[in-house]
C-alpha cells in the first residue's frame, strides 16, 4: 500500500494490524483443526463431514491468505513462527475430540469456531467502517464465508 492509501485510512494502523495478526492466526488455528478433523474422522457418513471440513479448511487457508496480503500491504509482516499462532490468536486451540466416531462433538467444535469467528470480522468491520474500505470489503467479505460455514455445520447437527 502506497503513502496516499495509507493515509486515507482513518485509524490507528497499529491497532488494526493487531487485530489483523490476531485474525490470521484464528485462521490458521482452524485451518490445522479443519484438515486434522477430517483426517481422523471416521465412523457412520464420516465420508460427507470429512468432504465439508475439507471444503471449510480450504476457506480458512485463503482467508490466512487474504489476510496475511493485506497486513503486509499495510507496511507489517505476518507471524515468522508457527508456535506463535496459538498465543497470537482470538482463542485457544480446540482439541479435536479422541473418540473419532464422535461426529456430533466435531459438529459442535466447528459451530463454535465459526461463531468466534463471526464475532472477531464483526468487530473488524464495525471498527472499519467508513474509516477503512481496503480492510472493511476484506472482512466483510471473509464474514460471509464464516456465517455460510457456521449454517452449514449448525444444520449438520439439527439432522
Ligand atoms: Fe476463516
Ligand atoms: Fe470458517
């Protein structure tokens, strides 16, 4: 990002690059959990949740992405060291359920990412708005990838 789109944006940079990293890492931490799960799943129609959290980690990883782009166009570097995701993000990692025929626990353990989730791009987004459009159109966008994710495990579980 150039001298003028930085100075258009009408906020502490540091501070929103904060919430950027804390984001990033967020993604990261689902994005290991969605690919670990749908490794280990097994069990009855393991074969439909295994598909749908591959199709979710997929989205975690381009929102790292998309994220990890835009903190360094505003001028700051993602972090270097995996051990620092944890730490770095929202919440604490969710632990994969052991007994992995419990499809109903993996459901759950992915509805409340998703609703974390949720919770950090709303609060990205109200902070944005109108100070922000660069990072204000990422989050909302990323947001509705979150919620479309959070239906898809919240009708999962009502079956
Ligand atoms: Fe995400
Ligand atoms: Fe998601």
């Amino acid at each position: 990002m150039g001298k003028q789109a930085r100075a258009i944006v009408d906020l502490s940079l540091k501070d929103l690059v904060k919430d950027l990293n804390k984001a990033y890492c967020d993604e990261w931490l689902a994005y290991y959990l969605y690919w670990y799960m749908a490794q280990i799943v097994s069990g009855r129609a393991y074969e439909d949740i295994r598909e749908f959290l591959l199709k979710l980690a997929k989205d975690e990883l381009e929102h790292a992405t998309e994220i990890a782009d835009l903190i360094i166009k505003l001028g700051d570097l993602p972090p270097a060291n995996p051990m620092d995701l944890e730490k770095g993000a929202n919440a604490p990692y969710l632990m994969p359920p052991k007994n992995t025929t419990d499809i109903n626990r993996i459901i759950r353990i992915v509805a409340e990412a998703e609703a974390g989730a949720i919770e950090v791009y709303s609060k990205i987004a109200k902070k944005t708005l109108g100070k922000d459009h660069v990072t204000y159109q990422l989050v909302t966008h990323i947001l509705s990838e979150e919620v479309e994710h959070e239906e898809i495990f919240e009708n999962l579980l009502e079956r």
